[in-house]
C-alpha cells in the first residue's frame, strides 16, 4: 500500500493524510477554541472543499470558503496556487452543467453552458463532487468534494487554507543519492526525469528547457511538442552561447516556437516557488501567482 501523503492542521499543526484530515478538522479542540472567539456583525455559511489531483492523490488542500463567493474565485485561486503558466481555458463542471469564465453555448454537441459568475451556494451543496479542468490541451484535472458546511461569523478573508499536502521528495535519476530540485522534460518518457542541482549542469541539459520541482499537481506538465524539439535541435542554446551568436538566434527560436506551436503568448507573472527554473508556477499560499513564459 502506498504511503500517504500528509499535510498539517492550520490550526493544531498535527499531520495527517488525505482520508483523515477532514475527520480530524471536525473534531479539533484548536480550531473549535478559535471559533468560539470568533465575533463580528453578521454571519454568513462557508463551505468546507477538498481538493485533489484526479489521477494523482498525493496533491491535495482543503479550503474553507464563503458562500458568496464566485467559481471564478475559485478558479483564480487554483491558478494561482496550482496551476496557471499560459492563462489556458479552464471549466467546472457540476450537474452535467460547464461554468466557464467565457460561456459560448455550443448546440452541436447540445452541451449547457453558464457562466463562472455565480456564487457557490447557487451551486454547491454538500455531498456532491465536482469536476474542475484546466487547460483543455494538456490538461489537470481536480476533483472538489463539498465535505461541509457550517453557519459562522463572517470573516475578513474569503478563504482559508485549512490544510495542504507537504511537498514531496523526489531522488535524481541521474546520480541516484542528492534531492532533486528539477525536471528535465525529455526524459519524462524514458523512466527518472528528475534530476538534482549538480546533474542538471550537465552539458547535454539545457537550463532553458529545465522545470522546477514544485508542489503542484501540474508539475512537469509544460508541453513540448514535437515541434519544439526539432526546433531546439536546431538551434542548440550552449553552442550557439559559445559563438556569441545566442541573442539573435535563441529570439529567431523563440518566435518560431511560439508560430509552430501557435501560442503567441508572453505572459509573466510575479512570485516564485513554480516550475519553470526561471519564471515558476504554483505559488505557495501567501504568494503571488508565476507563470512559465513561452512553456505552455
């Protein structure tokens, strides 16, 4: 059985796995002494969501989230925590329905859009499990079950993270010994793609193409198209570094990459802790959103 991942109780600090952690934050003595102190002039309903990878478990948070809040709020947070680097299409979808932030009813395939402008508790209830999607290329997909639901004083923030996996860690696949800190793409396919500080400045990696190690269920999940590998073949960055010939040919490469591959995107977004070695993804809470630049 494989080993769970787990994350600290915002309020308690104490670990525990995904298939407890909800369990405990029902029963625990911090959280109930903090909101028994809790006071203010109204009360408003928030909802209790947990959040996960659909094909991969070990990313998880659960939030807490006020009831006014809209699915596009939830949709810039996920971005902003998780997933974006190109600002692709995202969607839920609940009941058969798809929220999108941009709705285009599409009668060929008689599908029901709405927008992502409505408040949660228009369209959540608890109990149901929802179907997020980022990016309908390379996509995540996450899983959002409604777990609870309580009556409070209404808080300054919006949303709180309750409590988050840790960060996992992986071993180089290269040296087999330090921790690895990055992803070479091209190795995805061919077993270990992961590789530590010292193996990564290895001449037959280019630090151009290499991805931050983060935690994020879309970490590695940069596409690089067949094109854009014949296009680096091309144009080899340290060679052409040697030769003093780099800024002309590697922004001759970046144009053509993003032609071929038809994404005329230069989106950069501030903070740190993502994917990309220089521009990241998935900040950490408390953070800004990072974007990957020409990595979609």
């Amino acid at each position: 059985m494989a080993k769970q991942v787990k994350g600290k109780c915002r309020y308690c600090g104490k670990e525990y796995g995904k298939a407890y952690i909800i369990r405990h934050l029902a029963s625990c003595k911090e959280r109930e002494r903090r909101l028994e102190k809790e006071t203010g002039k109204r009360k408003c309903g928030y909802f209790e969501l947990l959040i996960y990878g659909k094909y991969n478990h070990d990313y998880w948070m659960v939030i807490e989230i006020n009831e006014t809040a809209t699915l596009e709020y939830v949709d810039k947070f996920l971005r902003d925590i998780w997933l974006e680097c190109c600002g692709h299409l995202s969607d839920f979808e609940i009941n058969g329905v798809s929220y999108e932030r941009y709705p285009d009813p599409d009668p060929f395939w008689g599908r029901e859009v709405q927008s992502m402008d409505c408040k949660l508790k228009s369209v959540f209830q608890e109990g149901m499990s929802v179907r997020y999607r980022y990016d309908f290329g390379s996509t995540t997909e996450l899983v959002i079950e409604v777990r609870g639901y309580r009556i409070g004083y209404e808080r300054k923030e919006n949303l709180l993270i309750l409590s988050r996996n840790n960060p996992k860690t992986f071993v180089c696949g290269e040296c087999g010994k330090r921790t690895a800190v990055y992803i070479a793409p091209e190795l995805v396919y061919d077993g270990n793609p992961f590789l530590c500080r010292e193996c990564s400045e290895q001449e037959e990696y280019e630090e151009e193409f290499l991805l931050n190690v983060c935690n994020s269920p879309r970490m590695g999940c940069a596409v690089i198209t067949e094109a854009r590998f014949i296009l680096r073949s091309l144009f080899r960055i340290r060679t052409v570094r040697k030769l003093n010939l780099f800024p002309p040919l590697f922004s001759t490469y970046l144009l053509l990459q993003h032609i071929v591959c038809g994404e005329m995107v230069y989106r950069q977004f501030e903070g740190s802790g993502g994917m990309h070695r220089r521009t990241g993804l998935a900040a950490v809470p408390g953070e800004n959103a990072a974007g990957l630049l020409g990595m979609c």
